[in-house]
C-alpha cells in the first residue's frame, strides 16, 4: 500500500512540475501566438463569404424592428 502511494505522490510531483513550467514561462501563451493563431488566421481568411456591398440597401433587414 505504501508504494502505490508514493507512486500517486511521484506522479502528482511530476504532473505539479510540468505545469509550474508550462505557467512559469508562459509556454502556452506561446504555443496560442506562435503556432495557433497563425493557423487560425490562415483558416479564417480563406473561408468564403458573402459580400454584403452588394446587396441592395432595400434588401437588409431593420435590426431595430425587434426592440
């Protein structure tokens, strides 16, 4: 019973370590700026849409008619 308890202790220390890093330096920021925003944008500005200077100004619906 005693060694499975240090193992749950060994892992919990270890999991605590990896995380003080990860928070510490801010690698997860990091990861979000460098490598996930690059390709979200990318993905994003390829999607088609619909361009909305050309639709007729009698077209467009009043937005304040609900209020």
């Amino acid at each position: 019973m005693k060694k499975f308890i240090f193992t749950i202790i060994k892992i919990a220390a270890i999991l605590y370590g990896i995380l003080f890093l990860i928070f510490f330096f801010d690698l997860d920021g990091k990861l979000l700026y460098y490598f996930w925003e690059p390709n979200a944008v990318a993905h994003f500005d390829k999607m088609k849409r619909k361009d909305n200077t050309k639709t007729p100004y009698s077209q467009k619906k009043n937005v304040s008619e609900n209020f």
